[in-house]
C-alpha cells in the first residue's frame, strides 16, 4: 500500500513499498509534470514546489533514504532558483 504523509509544515513524503529507483523517479517526475500542469494553467494560485526521491536497499535504512531524498529536494530547490526551467531529476543522482 502506498502512504502519502505530512511531514512538516509544507512537506509530504511518499511511501511505495517494493520500488526501485528508476520506478521512484517516474513517480517523482509524474509529481512534477502534474503540479507543473496545474501551474500553467492557472495564475493566481501556483504551487511552489520541490522535489527529491531515494530508495532503500541492504544497505541504505529508511532513515538514510530520507535524509538523502531531502537533499537531493534541496539541490532542486537551489537548480530551480537558479534557472527559470524546473530542474531535470535525472541531475540529482
């Protein structure tokens, strides 16, 4: 069963059990290609938004995984400030 959870204040994280890292960038790009969408289409109510992703193996525990998965959400926040286009996932690994 997939979880989505509050975090912090304005930060979510998404639970898939049983994926792979090519499978949880597809999702992380999903993510931003929808809330990219609605910010197109919309100008009054654009979502600010940053994105980062990790898996899990033997040697990486749950904890580590988000650690790394907020850095890299970090690194997009710094790419996104930087360019005027949203920052391709791929850069992040």
């Amino acid at each position: 069963t997939d979880i989505i959870a509050r975090v912090g204040g304005d930060e979510f994280v998404i639970l898939l059990p049983n994926v792979d890292e090519e499978a949880a960038k597809v999702a992380a790009d999903r993510i931003v290609q929808c809330l990219s969408k609605h910010n197109m289409s919309t100008f009054d109510k654009n979502l600010d938004f940053s994105v980062g992703y990790a898996t899990t193996s033997e040697k990486t525990t749950p904890f580590e995984a988000v650690k790394i998965a907020d850095l890299l959400m970090t690194e997009f926040k710094k790419k996104k400030k930087e360019s005027k286009d949203l920052p391709d996932l791929e850069s992040q690994l």
